[in-house]
C-alpha cells in the first residue's frame, strides 16, 4: 500500500513538473519568442496594419469603415456622407439594421442563395441608391454598369477594399462635391489602386481609406 501511495505521488509530481515546463515553454518563451520576431521583422502587420493621418491612427488597412453623416432623429441608419468615397455594404450578416457599421463582432455572410427574394430587394434597392447618390449632372449612371462590390458586403462584411470599377463609379460624385476636377481624382483612384497579388491571385483593388486620406490632403491643397 505505501508503495502504491509512493507511486502515486512520483506520478502527480512528474505529472506538475510537466504542467509547469510546458506552462513556460507554451505559454510564456513561445509567445514572447513570435512576438519578438513578429515585431522585429513586420512590425506594421504584427501591430494590426494601421494607417496614421495627420500623427493619428485612424484605422487599419484590414477592417473597412463607412463615411456617413451624423444620425438625425428617426433614422435607424445614417445617410452616406457623399464627400467621400463609399465602401462596399457592411451588413454582412442580413438587413440594414445588422451590422452597418463593421462591427467587427458580427462580421460572417448571409448564405442567403442567388434567388433569396429579400437578398433581390436589398440589392435592387441597393442599386437604385448608387444610381441616385453618383449621378450628377451631365453624367447619369447606368444600372448595368453599378458593379457587385457596390451593392453586396463581403464574406465577412469588413472589407475594406473596393474594385477599381466602383471607385471609378464614384469619382464624379466625389469631385463635384469637393470642386475637384474629374481628372484629378481619376488620378487619385488610378495612384491608390493595388494590382494582383504577385501578379495573378486575387483582383485588382482600391483601399476606401487610404484613398480618402489621400482625397482630403487633395482638398486640403
């Protein structure tokens, strides 16, 4: 029976010094040796890709964000700021009232299918708001040209890219607003467009935020 007991108690006190050497090696070197090397070699990526504007972090190249004015009494949304370039929709998760301004805790898709009739609502109401918000005089959207990204969030709801069609889309819109000429913010969209990575995976695509960071330095001019 003792020698039972001493077995016993050999096993629990191997059993803790293990507990502990992994609890060091796992939970304490390992982490302290990937951050190290992560801040080392890609500090931006290891510290959430953020993007600085005038000595401010004023987000990350990773999470989309939406341009909209102050909520007035009785909207459940607010109204899109025009001044701006828009980003895809963030209601990733189903209707208007879900996830409109990408929070990050609800981020997911709707799996909802091609022929869902309130996934054709949304959308087609989607559409006409593009249409409305980007014509401008002299200049009448055409609702084939209004591509996907324009009226359809992401998988996850939080991208914060555009395609190059969509900004193009935008840019009279965003010119008269801020007495632009066209041409100049053309330029804008065509210097803050990103090719495929390494030349072959994915689309060609714009950042919504570096691209109005780089709009109010324009205006500011």
């Amino acid at each position: 029976m003792n020698n039972s007991a001493g077995n016993t108690t050999r096993l629990l006190g191997a059993a803790l010094r293990a507990l502990l050497v992994l609890t060091l090696v796992c939970g304490v070197l390992y982490p302290l040796a990937v951050t190290g090397a992560a801040q080392a070699l890609l500090p931006g990526k290891a510290n959430g890709s953020e993007i600085t504007a005038d000595g401010k972090v004023v987000g990350s190249s990773l999470i989309g964000q939406r341009y909209d004015l102050p909520l007035k009494d009785g909207q459940e949304t607010p109204a899109p700021d025009l001044d701006w370039f828009q980003p895809r929709p963030s209601n990733g998760l189903g209707t208007n009232s879900v996830n409109t301004q990408y929070e990050l805790i609800l981020s997911g898709a709707t799996n909802r299918s091609g022929d869902n009739k309130e996934l054709i609502d949304w959308v087609t109401a989607a559409k006409a708001a593009v249409v409305k918000d980007n014509s401008v005089p002299g200049h009448t959207i055409d609702p084939d040209d209004v591509p996907a990204d324009a009226v359809t969030s992401s998988g996850s709801g939080l991208d914060p890219d555009i395609s190059p069609a969509y900004a193009e889309l935008q840019t009279r819109r965003v010119a008269q607003n801020n007495h632009l000429d066209v041409s100049q913010v053309q330029k804008l969209v065509k210097e803050h467009t990103d090719g495929r990575v390494l030349g072959f995976m994915g689309e060609p695509r714009v950042n919504v935020l570096q691209l109005n960071i780089a709009l109010k330095k324009l205006v500011e001019q």
